[in-house]
C-alpha cells in the first residue's frame, strides 16, 4: 500500500497514513488530507490496490477506558 505523499511530506507529525482516496487532481490521499485539500463534498473513489489493514484480533482495546 502506498503512503500518502502529503503525511511523507511531513515527517514531524509521525508515521505516514496509507494512502486510500483517489483525488480529482489524480493524486492520492489519506482520508485527513483528502478532506482538507478538497472537502467534504468531493466524492471519494478509493484507489485500485487499495487494501484496508487488518482488523484487531477479537478482545484488544484501542487503549481507552
């Protein structure tokens, strides 16, 4: 899965999110940036090779109580 290229462009906010959306102008995008580049009323396609991460196994937390 291809990173997305605007969170690679910033190193400092941490581990880049895997790229999902297909954007108007061709390029790919995470949802965060997706939204923030062409907002909430652009229809989203995602990309071909595009594969969600695997769910968490039965019984994990995501750490909050």
């Amino acid at each position: 899965m291809p990173a997305c290229p605007d969170c690679e462009a910033r190193p400092e906010l941490g581990t880049p999110s895997m790229a999902r959306w297909l954007g108007p102008d061709g390029g790919i995008y995470c949802s965060l940036h997706f939204i923030q580049k062409f907002g909430h009323s652009e229809r989203l396609v995602k990309i071909a090779d595009y594969e969600p991460p695997p769910t968490a196994p039965e019984g994990a937390t995501s750490g909050t109580a």
